[in-house]
C-alpha cells in the first residue's frame, strides 16, 4: 500500500517548502498530496505555485488560493492577507491562474479524504474544524474512515466514537490512526506554523499500516523573512515566523 505524503498551508513561503520536498525525497513516499493555500502571507507565491504543480498530483484549493482565483474585489480582506494576493497576481501566470481556479475542494485519494478546512456545510464554506459543533457536522459529510486537513495550521487529530467527539494535538512521530472510527487529521502547516514551533511542518501517511508520521523540518526563516520585506507585504507576516504563531 502506498505512502503518502501530505501538504498544507506552503503560504508563499518557498524557503519552507524547498526544505519540506528535499525531507520527503529521504523518506520514500510514493506521491506527495497538497491540502491548499499554496498562496498568501509569505513573499514566493509563484516559485511555490510552479513546485506544487510539479509535484503534486493532487491538490485541494484553499481559502486564500480562493481569494486569488475568483478575484480579491469579491472579498473583503485585512490588509497582511490582501497585500501579499496583490503581490501574487503580479508574478503568477495566465496559465499558472488557470490551474488554480481548476482545484477542486475535496479529493479521494486511494481510501481518504482530503479537504483544506473541514467538510462542515460545505468544503467551500473552509470552515474551522475547532470545535465540537463543527467536528459533528464535519464527521456527517465524512464517508471514509480517514479524512486530512489544514487551515488551522495545527497538527491535531479530532475523532468521532459513536458521536462523541475527541481531540488531541500531535506530536513529532508516529501516530497509529484507529480505521474503525472517523478520525480527521490535521498535518500542520509547511510555511506558517501555528503551534509555537516555528519548523514546517507536514505529514506521512503509510495507508497500509494506517500509521500517521508527523515531522518537522527546519529551513531558513531569515531568507523567507528577506522575502517578505522585499516585496513589501506587511511585517507582521514575517515576523510571525520566527515565533511559530
């Protein structure tokens, strides 16, 4: 059964993202997933764009890759996540743009599911999975027994036993996901993290044992901070990072 390893939340951030693919290449997966938000925040949106699109067979579109598909004039949005869109409309290509507004929200791949925010309403809705009501509503539209996600930027697993709901963080390792449950797990972020650890952060999925491996990857967060600067997005996306915030 394949390996395989899953991405969220790169955020322009090319730094984390070149060090997250060099990891994977040491790790034998056999396809690598993207959860979404390829784009946003961070000061590389069109290197990321290019990487994910070669290697990434699938690719799930998220919120901020929304925003830039369907038009940033249909949003209202703050300054530090508008500003680095705007940057990135400059630098993507007609075709590049074409193949982001082509992403669907949920892909099956081998027997998961994967989505960027939840299945709560709906996928497009890219609704926090961070509480119990949304957990229920997710675990109604979740069909498989495993389901992988992002968007909080938090590596955390959510369980659902008999609609009861279970939350745990995840930690650096292996993680033994019980099949006979629902379970969404979240894989982290690539180039934001938000767990006070500022290392990327993504997931290795072995669906035959169906063993979970969570790593952390430290890259050059000085470089992804230059980035930033020099095009000229807001501070406060740079400095996030030092910090894991």
């Amino acid at each position: 059964m394949p390996r395989i390893a899953l991405i969220s939340d790169i955020h322009g951030n090319i730094d984390a993202l070149e060090a997250v693919l060099a990891d994977i290449e040491r790790q034998e997966v056999d396809e690598i997933v993207c959860l979404g938000d390829i784009v946003g925040y961070g000061g590389a949106p069109a290197e990321c764009l290019k990487l994910i699109r070669d290697r990434c067979p699938t690719t799930v579109m998220g919120n901020h890759d929304e925003y830039l598909a369907k038009g940033l004039e249909n949003f209202v949005l703050s300054k530090r996540i508008e500003a680095p869109l705007r940057y990135a409309i400059k630098s993507i290509t007609t075709k590049e743009m074409e193949w982001l507004r082509s992403l669907p929200y949920t892909a099956g791949v081998h027997e998961f599911t994967v989505t960027h925010a939840s299945l709560a309403i709906a996928p497009e809705a890219f609704n926090y999975l961070n509480t119990d009501m949304v957990a229920a509503h997710h675990f109604q539209q979740q069909s498989a027994a495993v389901c992988f996600v992002g968007h909080t930027h938090r590596p955390e697993m959510v369980t659902d036993i008999k609609g009861r709901i279970g939350w745990g963080l995840i930690w650096e390792g292996n993680t033994l996901l019980d099949r006979s449950k629902k379970c969404a797990v979240n894989v982290g972020s690539v180039g934001q993290p938000r767990d006070e650890n500022p290392n990327a952060a993504y997931g290795i999925y072995d669906s035959g044992m169906g063993l979970f491996k969570l790593r952390r990857v430290a890259y050059d967060i000085e470089a992804a901070i230059r980035r930033i600067k020099e095009a000229g997005i807001p501070e406060e996306n740079a400095l996030r990072l030092l910090k894991g915030e």
